[in-house]
C-alpha cells in the first residue's frame, strides 16, 4: 500500500490523472482525465502537474519507461492546449524536443517489445466522490506492447483486472487459502492474491515465455520464489509459484497432488481447441477427494472433501478435518457464444455446475482512471464439481 490521504473532488481528478500515466493509458483517455482536471480545458496549472508528477517524477523515479508513450502524450497534452489556446508551458516544448531529438527510444524500442506500466488500485473509505480517503496499491507489471502477435500471455486482459478487484473486494474470500490459477499471463492475480493473505499462491501457464514474464513481475513485486542451482524451487509461505501448466498436457496425477481451496481463471475460454483440456483440468482440480459428506439436497452445491483414508474414517484421527470443496472464479469476456455455450455444454458433461455470479459478487470500482477498461463487459462464473 502507497500513499494515504485526503482528496478533495479537484485532487482526486488529478490522482486520477497520475494513475492513468503510470497505467499507459492510451494517450487520448490520458487527455480526457487532463481535459477533466482543467474544467475542459488543460490548464497552466494541470500541465505544470502533468510536468513534475508525471513526467519529470517517472525519469526522477529512474523506472524504464516507454519513451514514445511520453512522446506521444506530450504531442497530444500540447497540442490539446493549443487547440483551446492555453498558454502552453515552457517545460512541455522543451521536453518534447528533447524526446525528439534523442534517438534513445528507437535503440530501447529495438530490444525491449515491453513496457512496465504501474497498475494503481484506488481503494476508497469515503461516501462520495468529492473526498475520498485513498489507499492506492501500486503493482508494477511489465506487459506486451503486442497483444495479438504470439504474446497473448503477456498483455493485461480486462478479466485479471476484473479478479483484482474481485479480490480486493472480498478479501476474506482469499485470505488463508490455497489459490491456484491457470492461464495466469502477466501474473496481477497472483500479486493480489497475496496481498490479501492467501496461504499458498500458484500461478500457472502453458507458454514458456509468458511464464518468464510472469516470474520477471513477480520479482519486480518481490514475490518470486527462490530457483536455485538446482533448479528445485524453494517454497517459501510469502512467495509466488509459478509453474508450467499446459492443459493439453498436465497429467491427472500432478493435477491431483494440489488440492487447492480456489482455482481462478481470468479469459481463458477463447480457443474452441483447448476447451475440453480446460475443463478436464478443472474437473481434476474441484473434484472432492474421497467422498461427499453428506446426498445433497436439491440446489446445494456445498459438499465436502476429505483427506481421511478409510481406516482414518474409522479411527479416532483428529487431524484430518473435512475440508470444503473448492470452488473456482472463472471471469471472461465472452467474445464468441459458440465457444462459450461449448465451454458450458462440456462443463455439464464433467458434471461441473457453472453459476453466474456477475450480479452477485459484484467488485467495487477501483480503477476508476482506467477508462480503456469496460468492467461492465466481463462475467464471473463460480464453478463447482456437482456432488450426485
Ligand atoms: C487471454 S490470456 C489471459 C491472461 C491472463 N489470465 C489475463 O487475464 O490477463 C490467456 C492465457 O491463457 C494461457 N493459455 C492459453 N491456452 C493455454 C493452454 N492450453 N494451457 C495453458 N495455458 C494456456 C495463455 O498462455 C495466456 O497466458
């Protein structure tokens, strides 16, 4: 958790602001939140804040950043000004030809195809939206500057935003439990996780390089577990495990030695091809072990899983306590109805009941900057292995 404090309705639009560079907004949303801050124009006094809290502070900070998003940005926030004629500061001219005239970009660009933007998850105490006491969570993330082309892994898809938010919505969903997610691309759901104190955190992927991404961001957040030499993974309580998962592949007997509380998903039914892999491993990983507690009654999805072996069953073994079985969030955007109604179809076949639960677990906005990303758009689904 980063700074906290008192905004009034003025500096909570320039909060907004400063979030929206960090993020990488796109530069047109960029300038309608400076539009916003000025009263619908950019100001003198906004563009001194675009100056020193967005620019000057990132190159202060020393963080890579993207040169020609800065650019960009101030190609727009000049030209923004100009067109409602605003006196344009000084500074801005003077950093834009600087941009320009140094080649630096071109070389970065060269060998980094990704950028590090910094996702700020705006929690607020307040009533309304004039003073907000603000709590912002700041997670650096590095993602693709190419979503499509092969590193789909890499970007920042709405639905991790959306199980962000989700989780720090409901923290004590979380919190002490073991949570395993598949197809976790950049990693964001994992930082949240243990962030709101979840026991154990394993992230998983089916693409290497994803996967060494993911790792590269759980590093910049200080939650990468430790590979040795060896190459053994040394499991520590505070960190992150990230595995290479791929659904075609993962055999049931890996799959089964996890046991996890809460399995999380976030846009993984896309490809009509791996839709049956997705939901065997599922099926693997929300089956209850043993046994169902208890017949279920009609509509209760609740039913139990146990550790006990027969013999425990039948001793006096305190240990083994039933366990709940575990459920998984699954948030997606669903892009084509055929292949979700097939994820859905599939899903009944595993005997795994899917519930849309978008109306009910609702998360609180908290990205309230970031206007590239449309919540109301991505659905949430509990799924739950149906107990016969
Ligand atoms: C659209 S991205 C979503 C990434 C991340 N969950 C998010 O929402 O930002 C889909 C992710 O699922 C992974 N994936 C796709 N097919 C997979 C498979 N067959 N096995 C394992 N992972 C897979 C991709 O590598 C990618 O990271």
């Amino acid at each position: 958790m980063g700074d906290a404090g008192t905004h009034d309705a003025c500096s909570l639009n320039l909060l907004y602001l400063r979030s929206s560079f960090l993020a990488m907004e796109p530069a047109d949303h960029f300038i309608s939140l400076a539009r916003q801050s000025g009263g619908g124009s950019i100001t003198e006094r906004v563009q001194t804040f675009i100056l020193e809290h967005c620019i000057n502070s990132i190159e202060d900070e020393g963080t890579v950043y993207n040169l020609t998003y800065i650019k960009n940005i101030l190609k727009k926030v000049i030209t923004a000004a100009e067109s409602t004629h605003d006196v344009v500061l000084e500074g801005l001219y003077e950093r834009l030809a600087y941009y320009l005239t140094s080649h630096m970009d071109d070389d970065l660009l060269k060998e980094r195809s990704r950028i590090c933007r910094q996702i700020s998850f705006l929690c607020s105490s307040g009533h309304d939206n004039k003073c907000l006491s603000s709590m912002n969570l700041v997670v650096p993330l590095q993602c693709s500057l190419n979503m499509l082309e092969g590193d789909t892994g890499c970007a920042l898809w709405p639905s991790s935003l959306f199980l962000s938010e989700l989780i720090l919505s409901y923290p004590m969903t979380f919190s002490n439990k073991f949570c395993f997610e598949v197809g976790s691309g950049v990693g964001l759901v994992g930082i949240m996780l243990k962030h709101v104190g979840a026991s154990k955190v394993i992230l998983t992927d089916g693409d290497m390089s994803t996967l060494a991404n993911m790792k590269l961001n759980l590093e910049l957040n200080h939650l990468a577990s430790e590979t040795m030499a060896s190459q053994r993974t040394y499991e520590s309580p505070n960190m992150v495990e990230c595995k290479h998962l791929p659904w075609e592949s993962a055999s049931e007997s890996e799959l089964q030695t996890y046991h996890p509380d809460i399995v999380l998903g976030a846009d993984i039914i896309y490809d009509p091809l791996y839709v049956p892999y997705l939901i065997r491993v599922l099926s693997i990983l929300l089956k209850p072990l043993k046994f169902c507690s208890s017949e279920p009654k009609e509509g209760d999805m609740s039913c139990y899983r146990c550790t006990q072996s027969t013999e425990d069953r039948n001793g006096d073994n305190s240990q083994n306590e039933a366990k709940e079985a575990p459920n998984a969030y699954i948030a997606t955007v669903i892009r084509n109805l055929e292949t979700f109604n097939y994820f859905l179809r599939l899903a009944a076949e595993a005997s795994l009941s899917v519930l849309d639960v978008t109306a009910t677990m609702k998360p609180k906005n908290l990205l309230p900057y970031m206007l590239s990303y449309d919540r109301s758009t991505v659905h949430l689904y509990k799924v739950s292995f149906l107990c016969t």
